[in-house]
C-alpha cells in the first residue's frame, strides 16, 4: 500500500502493531495529524557479535514504520561516548562502545562490523521486499565525538543520578563485581547516551526492546531537564531463544545465523527448545509468532504461515492466537511444527544468503569483521623415559636395552647382576627358603 494513500488511523495501525508497549503515543498523532509530515523514528544496535535470525524481529517492525511513511534512523553505535579527561586531548579520549561494554568486541574490529551490519540490516529490508528510500544508517562517530555532544553529555550527566543510571541499565547493561573504570562508566553513562541520541539524530520516537523500558523512561524524564523535548518510545516484546531464555549471539545452540546453511538450520531446530503443549517460553512458536507470521506477506500477501501434514489437510494460520491454542491442544505438535518452521526459515533466508554470494564487498567485509580465531598449535607430546624392569634402570646405567631383552653398555654386568654380583640376593633366596 501506498502510504501518500494510507489514512491517518491507518498509518497509526501499522505503527503500533505487534508493539508491547507504547510511551507518548500523542506525540505520534501530533505529528501525523496537525504536523502533516513522516514520523522520525531511530533505532540502536551495537555492532558486536554476528547479526542472527533474532534481528528479523525488529527488521520486521522497521519494515512496517517504513511502509507507514516514516523516515527510520539506524544507529550503528561505533562510538557511544566520548569523555575527554581533564587536560587530555580530545582526539586521545575515544573509547568504544564494543570495548567498554564488558569487552565484547576488539577496538580494532568495530569499524568492520558497522559496515557488516549495515550489509546485513540492508538485505534483511529488501528479503521482506521493504523500498529502503526512506532509510538513512547513521554511525554514531558521525557525532557522539564531537565538543557539543561531549558537553550535552556532561550537562545531561550532571542531573542523572548513579542510582537511576544503573537501575535504568541493569537489563540492558551487563554489571559485574569489581569491575575495570571502563566497565563503571559505562553502564552509567550508557542511559544518557541513548537519550541523548533522540536529539541529536533529530527524531520523534525511539524504537527498542521492552527491555529497555527503563532507559527510554529515563530520557522521557531527564531530557527536559537540560532544555529537550520528551520523544515517543515503541516497544517490541523480547523474543526467546531457541533454548528458550534471552537470544544471544554469544550462544551458537540459542540462534541461528543468517549465512547459516540449510543444514545447520534444521540440526539447531531439532535441538530447540519446544516442549509438547507449552507456550511460555516456547523459543520455536514465538518465532513463529514474531517473524514467520508477519513474513507470510510476502508469499501470501497477508499474515499466515501454514503447516504441512503427511496425512491430513494442512493447518492455516492467520493469528497467533489459534496457533497457540491448537499447540496446548496438542493438534499442533513440536513434530509438525519444527520442520514447518524450518523450511519457512530456510526460504526466508535464501534471498539474504543469495545478496552474500553476490557481493564480494560483503564477503570481504565478513572476513575483517569476523576473522576465524588463530589456529593454535598442538603441543608435541614429549617421550617419557620410564626406564626398565632392571635393577637400578638403564637410563641411570648408562646401557641399552636390545630388542631380545639383553642389555649392552659399560654397566652391562651391574644391570645384570647387580653391584655385589649377586650375592645380596642370593643369600635373601637362602633365608626365604627356610
């Protein structure tokens, strides 16, 4: 659909669908309605571990915000802050976000995975046939280093207190015991960051996790304080993993790549967590929830997603709902449900995986931003010299041992015998004896 044709009520529709939670959402009828323009809408992601089938989620969302009219803002957070200590250059302060936050990506690789994520998040928009004309990347070093954020920074920290900082990062930010300066300051500033980003990309609404509740409340409160507007904030709910639990890219078992071939794609469904009859947590039904459904456009040119059966009619579903029901019901099995979900997932990926192979900028890219890790070499196992079955040892001796059991060598006679020639033991068989 046209979105110069799409009604008001229409667009607000296919803003919100699917959506948790919606703070502000006055600010978007503001803007649609007495504003007469495109809703400005931005969303974060830290270019650390490889992009997996979890990032269909909110790609999914951005899709429908762009089939809405809105302009969408991604931020490929390089550089999330940049805090000059006192009398120290600037140019010498920079600190990566991957590096500060808790080490998960090497300084020197986060330049590589921005560009593979913007590879990655660009072919997932046109695997769901979503025009990107209205999608602008936008690196964080773009800005965040320069005087004027520094000072906003410093302006928007003077009013954030620890406590309000941490408590706002705690489900977003991982925290640990004695950690290193780096690990303190970045769960504190982390919160003032995101919310300084609304004003500085100029946007109206910011769109994330549920899980990051806490910090858009945060921005909503504070930003005001130091002479900004509130922004609007949309919420997707957290999708499990296919272990069940948050999906992470720093556990193979719980996600699937994107380049992941079709073989490896049906080996990590097989082992996904989907036990008969339950729904909480079922890591292999939300996706098909959050992902399969919405995605069923694209074949079907509305929300379905169908299950084949060997001997019966295929199940259809248009709704979560039913799915859900027919899956406590048992009528909908794991064992009808992971291979439908499998082969809807391979397909899906397909045109992703074909955009890979055609770009040898990509490939290279992939290369620096993920090279394999050193191959380690084997320790060579050194021989032991156990010795022999002779008094004293044939190491110790100085003789060796031949092959038919004798020994040869200027101790020959020692070995053999022992140092007394006998005698020792010949008198011990003498008392033994009687």
């Amino acid at each position: 659909m046209d979105p110069e044709t799409m009604s008001i009520e229409d667009k607000l529709a296919l803003i919100t669908t699917n959506l948790q939670e919606v703070l502000n959402p006055e600010i978007i009828e503001d803007v649609l309605k007495n504003q007469k323009r495109p809703l400005v809408i931005y969303w974060g992601t830290a270019p650390t571990g490889r992009p997996h089938c979890g990032y269909f989620v909110p790609c999914l969302k951005l899709a429908q915000f762009l089939q809405a009219g809105c302009k969408v803002k991604i931020l490929l957070a390089d550089v999330i802050f940049s805090l000059p200590p006192f009398r120290t250059r600037f140019a010498n302060s920079r600190l990566i976000h991957g590096f500060l936050d808790n080490l998960k990506a090497p300084i020197e690789l986060v330049k590589f995975r921005a560009e593979y994520y913007r590879h990655v998040i660009t072919a997932l928009l046109k695997a769901v046939k979503v025009p990107t004309d209205k999608l602008e990347f936008v690196l964080g070093s773009s800005y965040q280093l320069t005087p004027k954020y520094t000072m906003d920074l410093f302006r928007l920290s003077s009013v954030v207190t620890e406590h309000d900082a941490k408590r706002a990062g705690a489900e977003v930010v991982k925290q640990v015991e004695n950690a290193t300066l780096s690990g303190l300051i970045y769960p504190l500033m982390h919160v003032c960051w995101q919310a300084l980003d609304e004003e500085f990309l100029e946007v109206d609404a910011q769109f994330g996790g549920v899980d990051q509740r806490k910090i858009f409340a945060l921005a909503k409160e504070q930003l005001p304080r130091i002479g900004f507007k509130e922004r609007a904030h949309l919420m997707n709910p957290m999708v499990p993993g296919l272990q069940g639990g948050k999906m992470s890219a720093s556990d193979p078992d719980s996600k699937i790549d994107l380049l992941d071939t079709p073989d490896i794609v049906k080996k990590k469904l097989k082992k996904a967590f989907a036990p008969p009859t339950e729904v909480e947590g079922n890591g292999v039904l939300s996706f098909a929830e959050f992902v399969l459904l919405p995605a069923g456009h694209l074949k079907y040119g509305e929300q379905k997603f169908v299950v084949e059966r060997r001997d019966a009619e295929p199940l259809v579903y248009t709704d979560i709902k039913q799915m859900q029901e027919d899956y406590k019901n048992d009528i909908l099995s794991p064992q009808l449900l992971k291979p439908a979900v499998t082969d809807a997932l391979i397909s899906l990926l397909e045109p992703i995986q074909a955009a890979f192979q055609a770009s040898k900028e990509w490939q290279d890219i992939e290369k620096k931003a993920y090279p394999p890790p050193p191959v380690q070499e084997k320790k060579k196992k050194q021989k032991k010299d156990k010795g022999n079955k002779y008094p004293g040892g044939a190491a110790a001796k100085g003789v060796d041992m031949q092959p038919n059991g004798s020994v040869e060598g200027k101790d020959k006679e020692k070995v053999n015998v022992g140092e007394d020639g006998g005698a020792a033991a010949i008198e011990k068989l003498k008392l033994d004896g009687q």
